[in-house]
C-alpha cells in the first residue's frame, strides 16, 4: 500500500485537534488576517491567543 500524505495528515488532524468553525462579517476577514500578520502569527494562532487570554480573565480553565 502507498504512503497517502493526505489521509494521514488528516488522521493526525483528528486524533490531535479539536475543531472550531466561526463566521465573521464581509470584510472582517481581512482586517483579521491584517492583524494577525502585523503580529507576526497565523490566524489561528491569533484566535487561540485571544481566547486563551480571555478565559484566563475570566479565570476559566480551558481543560488543557
């Protein structure tokens, strides 16, 4: 059997991440994107920080 890059990163994806899905306004895209890169950071990256930050105000434990 061929090795399947694809079906493999997939399985590691699942067995490793959780998933979110978000919508956001036309045009918010962007500027979200613009913000992260200013940072330096993915979008991801930026939205795991910003959540993180905000349960750790709210003194929430994230179970990680």
């Amino acid at each position: 059997m061929a090795y399947d890059k694809i079906a493999y990163n997939q399985q590691y994806n699942k067995d490793n991440y959780d998933k979110l899905q978000t919508y956001v306004p036309k045009g918010r895209k962007a500027a979200i994107k613009a913000s992260a890169a200013q940072r330096g950071m993915s979008v991801s990256q930026l939205i795991i920080q910003a959540l993180e930050s905000y349960c750790k105000e709210l003194d929430l434990s994230g179970g990680a």
